[in-house]
C-alpha cells in the first residue's frame, strides 16, 4: 500500500515515478486531493468524493477527541469550538 496524502501538484506523480516502484506494481496505491484537476491528470481510475462535515458533526468530533465528559464543560466551549471548525473548512483530518 503505498498513500500519498493531501496532493496539490500533479507534478508529485510524476516525480514519484522516476522511482522504481517494483514492489508497489502489485499494490495499490492511494491518493488524496482536494483537487479534481490533479486526479484527472494522474489518471485515476476509481474516485470517492468525500463531503465536508457540518459545523455541529465537526463540533462533536472535536469535543470527544478533547475527552470532556462533563455537559457543561461542553456547552462552555461549543462556540469557540464551533469556531474552529468553520475555520478548518469542515474538514476531518485538518480537526
């Protein structure tokens, strides 16, 4: 398995094959990108579109990744927490 993650340049694949890739030539290899020009150009063959997290779905991963148990230390954070999340553009990875 080899994974090449978050890809902005096209020009990574490219690079990355002037690389012998004997044992990887029976694997599988996956990429991640938030461009779909770059997947178009590598040539992928298989695509899964993953959607942004709401606010509140973003919310919760982020107070139980915190390990608050307590209800109203949730409550006391929920809007900066909410905040952070809006700025991570909903994505999971960028929690």
């Amino acid at each position: 398995l080899l994974l090449l993650d978050d890809v902005w340049n096209s020009e990574a694949w490219t690079d990355l094959l002037s690389t012998p890739l004997h044992a990887a030539a029976t694997g599988v290899i996956l990429i991640t990108t938030r461009d779909d020009t770059i997947a178009r150009v590598i040539g992928v063959e298989h695509t899964h579109r993953v959607d942004l997290m709401s606010a509140d779905v973003g919310w919760e991963l982020l107070w139980r990744s915190m390990n608050i148990n307590q209800e109203k230390q949730v409550r006391n954070l929920k809007d900066m927490g909410i905040e952070i999340v809006r700025k991570c553009g909903g994505l999971p990875l960028a929690l």
